[in-house]
C-alpha cells in the first residue's frame, strides 16, 4: 500500500463477488483509480487467494452461494495473517441484509447496490486510510518498544559502570597513603 493515506497507488483490493471479474462495476471503478485489484467468485477461492495475496481491503458479497459473506468474514478473521484486513459487505438493496451481523461477523462496513461510486470510493478510502494509520501505529510502537529496551539496557549498563568507579573510589580512599607520596605531589 502507498505510504501517503487516501494515496490508491498500491493498494490492493480482492472483491469477492459472483459477476465476472471483466465485467464487474467496482472493478472498472477502482482499476481506472490505479487500485490493484484481485477477484474471486467462490468463497474458497475468496479464502485462497486472500491468503495468497494479502490485500489491504476485501469486498464481499453477502449473498454468495455455498457459504455466505458473513461466513467467509468470520473464516478470514479466524486466521491470524488476514484478520487485521478490513471487509466491507456488498448487499442488494432489496435483499434482506442483518447490517448488525455484518458488525458480528467482523466487518468493517457495508455497501448496498445499486452502487453510488462516490460513496464507496468514500468508505474504501476511509478503511485503506484507517488500516494504514493503524499499521503505522503499530510500526511506531514496536520502535518505541525497542528504543526503550535498549534504552533500559544502556541505563543498567551505566549504572554498572558507576557503581564499580564507586568501589574504586571507595577502595582508594581508605588505602593507607605514604608521607613520601603525598611530598612529591607538593
């Protein structure tokens, strides 16, 4: 994915959906905005190639034959590499769609058909750019993480330095000192 949010430039898309991938709506729409797209018209093949692909966001249809969407969701959100990914349901608008099981089954938002393009262009982005900043802080904080063990390291090191230069001192304060030896600093 692009490092700049609300930058399409690489990011990956996989619509799960039974139109044929030459001919689907969205595709057209995101292909013309420099998405990478991938499709699937199966649920295993939907579960495969998430798997094979890792993309930043997933559209799933809800009412796909063998398994429905929100099955599929919950099978993407049960394996830990594609969990973080966010699913955004596609549903008809005459189809009788449970929006709070879309929430359940661990996704991030809904689109109904007929599509108004800008809307879902509008949601794409605002899940690529939340999945993005989200990644970034999880990026950050495995630094800070670091930077702070290190710094924790550095900080017991010193203070093992210090307390052997204060046994030295120690050491040389209460070593009996010669007459002669203090005359020839004089």
């Amino acid at each position: 994915m692009s490092d700049v949010p609300g930058n399409a430039g690489k990011a990956t898309i996989l619509i799960v959906d039974e139109t044929p991938s030459d001919s689907h709506p969205l595709g057209d729409n995101f292909a013309s905005r420099g998405y990478d797209l991938h499709f699937a018209n199966t649920t295993l093949a939907a579960i495969s190639v998430a798997g094979d692909t890792y993309p930043d966001l997933i559209l799933v249809e809800v009412g796909l034959p063998q398994m429905d969407g929100f099955e599929v969701c919950e099978k993407l959100k049960a394996d830990e590499g594609l969990k973080n990914i966010p699913v955004i349901f596609i549903a008809a608008l005459e189809e009788q769609m449970d929006r709070a099981r879309c929430f359940v089954a661990g996704g991030a938002d809904y689109i109904l058909k007929p599509f108004v393009f800008e809307e879902v262009r509008s949601r794409v982005k605002t899940h690529l750019d939340k999945s993005m900043l989200k990644k970034q802080l999880e990026l950050t904080s495995r630094e800070l993480e670091e930077a702070r063990s290190t710094s924790q390291q550095l900080l017991a090191d010193l203070d093992g330095q210090v307390q052997q230069r204060t046994i030295e001192l120690e050491e040389a304060n209460t070593a009996p000192v010669s007459y002669t030896h203090l005359r020839a600093h004089e």
